[in-house]
C-alpha cells in the first residue's frame, strides 16, 4: 500500500524530504503547503530542483487536508502548534524534523497537540 504524503514546505530540509520521498516507491506526494507567496503555483519538483512532479505548492490548508494525506512531512524550522493541531485533528500523521517536537519545549501546548492525538 502506498503512503499518501504532503511535504510542509519545501525549504533546505523540505527540498530534501521531497527528494527522498519521490524516491521511495512506497511513498506519493500528493501536496505540498508553500509558506512563502512566490512558491503557491509552481511545481513542487522545480521548487527543489528536480523535474516537474504535477504537484504545484498551495497556501491552503483545507486544500491539502482534503487530499486525505496519510502523513504530512512537516520540516518548518519552527513548529506552529495551531497548525500541528489542525493536522492532527483532521486524523493526519505527521512526521518532522521541527525542534519543538521533541518534547521538551511543548510547554503549556502539549495537552493540545496530546488532544488533537486522540
């Protein structure tokens, strides 16, 4: 069974992630979230250097949550709890490489990202 992933941006360690992800036969990208305003449109591929993948980066969230992701690969430097939460509670895994989500700087948050878990 192929894991349906959605990269969350596509900056020194997204590039990477969607290299390693269109790598992987057992992995589809079927969205990437663009933080910055000049990515939404434009090939996720051509983001990061590669050939065209026919995946374009968006802005929008309910976009790519209604793409039913199995995961969403989130490597934004800093970690948005809104956003984790908003992932978390549409029943989407995630995986990341954000400092904060290593536990100790959870902080007062954690009981909305424990929450939004279950």
């Amino acid at each position: 069974m192929t894991c349906r992933v959605v990269q969350w941006t596509t900056g020194n360690v997204g590039r990477k992630s969607v290299h390693a992800i269109v790598a992987n036969s057992d992995l589809e990208l079927v969205g990437c979230y663009a933080w910055a305003a000049d990515k939404v449109g434009k090939d996720v591929g051509e983001l990061c250097g590669i050939d065209p993948l026919g995946v374009n980066a968006t802005d929008d969230i309910d976009a790519l949550l209604a793409l039913r992701p199995d995961c969403v690969v989130y490597t934004p430097m800093f970690a948005d709890v809104d956003v984790l939460v908003r992932i978390l509670g549409a029943g989407v895994n995630i995986v990341t490489t954000s400092e904060f989500i290593n536990g100790t700087g959870f902080g007062a948050d954690r009981a909305r990202i424990v929450a939004a878990c279950e």
